[in-house]
C-alpha cells in the first residue's frame, strides 16, 4: 500500500508528544471514513458481547445510571495531529466488562459502530482504566462530528482506534481486523512508537 504523506504544521516539541506528532492547539481535525450519522439516543443501545458469561445490553438512559468515569488528557491522530488537555466523560469500559464477564478465553475485542465501521483491539488495551465510552467533551454534549452522541475513546492509541458512534463491544478469542486494519493501518496503533501503517 502506497503512504500517503502527511501534512501539519508543526509547532515545537513539548512534553507528551508522540513523535512525528504535532500540537494541533485549540483545534479539533474531524476526520471520517463514514457518513455522519443521524442517532436517536432512545433507540439507540450499547452491547457487551461475544465471549463473556453475561451478554449485556444499556439502554441510553441505563448506560448514564452506571457509575461515571472521565478522562484528561491528550488524543493522537494517526495524521500527525495531537490534541492536548481534552476532557471527556462517561464510562469507564472496566464497568461494562465487570457486568459482562468476559470469559477466560477472550483475548481481543472487536468494536463495531452504529455505521458497520469496525476496529480491533487486544481485550488488554480497554482494560485496567485505558478505555471509556464517552458522551461529553469539555462538559458538553459531545459533537456529534466528533462521534456524537457517543463514541469509543481509548486515548493511548492513534485516535482511529477510538471508534465514533460506538454500539457494540464483542470479545474474541482471536485478533479480527476492522476497516482500516484491513486497508493498510497499523494493527494496534501506538503512538510512541510510531504505528501508523503495516511493517512499522
């Protein structure tokens, strides 16, 4: 697959940025593969399945009754932007996996969208505090450019891993690539080592 190149201005080095990363400030790039969808939060429902003891599925309404989480910090794009002291707030995946009960033999997680998009992750990296299931940025609704009204956040990896308009969790005992693992992109994405395509 041919690289695209990359375009950005890059604004100087500081702490906690990634290499080939640059500071995109108070901006917020919106990047899609999909057509924005329009979601009505009464119909729409979260789901926990796959591999686990309990299927589980929440409601809008009950996914807000759970114990809250948020998260501050900064997002990488695999575009070479980076935005730093975000806020989001929802909750943490920890707690829907703790109802679900992944079983024993569930070693990756396949996160699907309300569009079909999918993206694939090792179940490891959305536990222990690293990944939440967010519907607000900066204490308000979050945009629904940006994912809205709910979207996948796993901030450790580049953003695309970060799956916008977030229906659905399903644990696997194998790696299953989604979209863009298919069509060239790293595997897992990381960050700090550079993971944008296949072979880096």
């Amino acid at each position: 697959m041919a690289r695209k190149p990359f375009v950005g201005r890059r604004r100087g080095q500081r702490a906690g940025l990634p290499p080939g990363q640059y500071d995109t400030g108070p901006q917020w790039p919106v990047l899609t593969a999909e057509v924005t969808p329009r979601i009505d939060t009464t119909r729409w429902t979260m789901t926990v399945d796959g591999l686990v003891e309990q299927p589980t599925r929440w409601t809008w309404d009950e996914l807000h009754a759970l114990p809250p989480s948020a998260y501050t910090g900064a997002i990488h794009c695999v575009t070479t932007w980076s935005k730093f002291d975000t806020q989001f707030a929802g909750v943490s995946v920890d707690t829907l996996l703790d109802q679900a009960n992944p079983q024993p033999s569930a070693s990756h997680v396949l996160a699907t969208s309300t569009t079909g998009y999918t993206t694939n992750m090792p179940l490891d990296h959305v536990r222990g505090g690293q990944a939440w299931i967010v519907w607000t940025y900066n204490h308000k609704p979050l945009p629904i450019e940006h994912g809205g009204p709910v979207r996948l956040l796993v901030p450790h990896l580049y953003f695309w891993k970060s799956a916008k308009w977030i229906t659905r969790l399903t644990l696997l005992d194998r790696d299953e690539q989604g979209f863009w693992e298919r069509n060239g992109y790293h595997n897992l994405g990381d960050p700090w080592r550079e993971q944008r395509y296949w072979g880096d």
